[in-house]
C-alpha cells in the first residue's frame, strides 16, 4: 500500500461518507399472522443498515456492541416498503454511535410514516476479533453537529447504565 492509500485511509472523514441507504419489501415470510412486520427482522434490518455506515466510514469488520431503546411507532404490513437510512454519529477510540431511521412507504398510497429510530454501537476489529483504532468523524450540517453532541451524552448514559448492571 502506498503511502497516499495510507493517509486517505486514516484522514478523518465527514459524516456524509458514511451515509447508507437500504430498502426492503415487506414479504409473507417477514410478517406475523395479522400481515404486521416481524419486530425481529426490523431489528435484523436495523442492524444491518448500521453496519454498513459503520463500514464505510471505518473501512474495518465492525461487531456490534449495543443498540439504545427501540420502539416501533407505526404497523409495516406485507407489501409496504422499508427504508432504513443509517450514517455515524460519533467516533470515539475503536468504537462508533451509528444513527438509523426507519421509514415505511406504502407505493399504492404513496404515504410514508416515521417507523422507528435507533442508535447503535458499533466496534471495529481486525480479523481476529482485536479492536481496531477507528479515523475521527467530521460533522459538517447543524443535524450532523446536533447528532454529533448528542452521541457524547447517550454515551453517557450508556456506561452509566453498564455500571448500574454490574452493581446488581
């Protein structure tokens, strides 16, 4: 590898690089008896579109480590579209807070409804599963700023929350 590939791999990168979009078909075999999405596959889905943002902007494997409160705000039903956009938050040493909005569209109205939003944390690592020092993350939007310093506080919260478990 030369020394240019090396500096671009370890320069910090702005959010917009890291920026994914899925989209998925809700299917009979993705829904319960009552024609409703499975929570567990929107959560499969959830994680999947995470990781992607996860590597982009890491260019490393990535595991996850925690995903934050899930609530499921609106039905899918079979036939509806799902599209998840996901982008990181915030790096810190080795790991990263991935943001992911979910959003239903129904193509036969032509409606789209606010699903879900969930935060997930991520951890990059090498082949052998050894943590992997990941490159800053550049906010550039006022909502990548707002999402940027709102990561440090959810962090917050997070460890706290470890700790309170640990205790019990």
């Amino acid at each position: 590898m030369s020394d240019d590939d090396k500096s671009k791999l370890s320069r910090p990168r702005p959010v917009r690089e890291s920026i994914s979009e899925m989209t998925e078909i809700v299917l009979p075999n993705d829904a319960n008896p009552l024609n409703a999405l499975l929570g567990g596959r929107l959560m499969h889905w959830i994680d999947l579109a995470g990781a992607m943002a996860a590597h982009r902007h890491s260019r490393a494997y990535v595991v996850t480590a925690s995903i934050d409160h899930l609530d499921f705000l609106v039905p899918v039903r079979v036939g509806d579209f799902v599209i998840l956009r996901s982008s990181v938050n915030r790096v810190f040493h080795t790991s990263m807070e991935v943001g992911v909005k979910v959003w239903v569209e129904n193509y036969r109205s032509e409606e789209s409804r606010h699903v879900s939003s969930a935060y997930l944390t991520f951890v990059a690592v090498d082949i052998a599963g050894n943590r992997l020092p990941v490159v800053p993350i550049v906010p550039e939007t006022e909502d990548e700023k707002r999402r940027y310093e709102g990561a440090a506080r959810r962090r917050e919260i997070r460890r706290a929350e470890t700790a309170r478990r640990k205790r019990c």
